[in-house]
C-alpha cells in the first residue's frame, strides 16, 4: 500500500544540512514509526512521503518554513551567569536543556558569553536550517483502532510496546 493518511509509515532516514554531515538520523536497524497526516513528523517531509510505497528511497529537501521554522531574533536572550550552575560548562555554541516557568523542558544554545551574562537562543536548534532528509520507507500499513485512538504508532519503532 501507498503511504497516505492514517497510515503507520516506518523510515530509515537520516538528516544533514546539505554539507553531508549527518545531524539526526534512525538508529541502525530501528526504523522509526509514525502515523501520517497528523503532523508527527516536520510538514515538509511528511508531504513528500504521501504515495510512497515500501522499499522506496528519496531525497526531500526540506525549507525552514516547512521544517522547524524560520529564525526568530526574538529567541536570542540575555540571561545572568547566575542563572546557570556554578561549573556550567558555558561555551558557545553547546545546547543544553533548561526549564521553563511552566515547567516544560526545552532545548537552548549559547551563543555568546558577555561578561556577567550569557545570551542565549532559545530557537529550535534547526531553525532556519533547509533540512535535506534521505529516507527509505520499510513498511507501510493501515493502522490500526487503538494506534489511531492513541494517536502514535505502537510495535518496533513506535511510541512503546503493549
Ligand atoms: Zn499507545
């Protein structure tokens, strides 16, 4: 069957910034699964897989407005060096994860260190990056009552295991 929505799709993929050094990618022999058309993956790449069968391969670029959003100057913030653990090894650069008020956790890059304060860019780490994505569909099935009911793919690759 074709990949198209509702659908359990599992890929190999892996993503580089178009110098060829891979950034993300599944892990050896672990495809990663999810349902189509519900956004679970960038939308970028999701609409290139619609129609794909299973064995195919392709090479789908993806630009930031489709991928993980342009750059916002507004993401770049100047925090105290208090605000980081004494020993925090601050370098530009390095991602980290902080906490936010609410609570959630999310992922923030130095940019710069100045004197007493730190500025730091709390973007998506691939904002602003066109994504070039090689995938290779191993499977693709219907999913099924309870997959779509929880809303994420279950069995190797999925969300976990029942
Ligand atoms: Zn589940």
């Amino acid at each position: 069957m074709k990949v198209s929505k509702d659908c359990v799709v599992s890929l190999e993929y892996r993503l580089h910034l178009g110098d060829g050094k891979t950034v993300d990618s599944s892990a050896p022999g672990k495809p990663l699964a999810y349902i189509h058309g519900r956004g679970q993956i960038v939308p970028g790449l999701e609409g290139q897989l619609a129609g794909l069968s299973a064995g195919d391969a392709k090479q789908v670029v993806v630009v930031p407005a489709q991928g993980y959003g342009e750059h916002d100057a507004r993401g770049l913030q100047e925090v105290p060096r208090t605000m980081f653990p004494p020993g925090a090894p601050l370098e530009p650069g390095l991602s980290i994860s902080a906490q936010t008020a609410d609570g959630d956790v999310i992922p923030i890059t130095i940019r710069e260190l100045k004197g007493d304060t730190v500025v730091v860019d709390l973007n998506h780490p691939l904002a602003g990056k066109t994504l070039h994505f090689d995938v290779t569909v191993h499977e693709v099935r219907q999913a099924t009552a309870e997959e779509l009911e929880h809303g994420h793919a279950h069995g190797p690759g999925g969300a976990h295991d029942h």
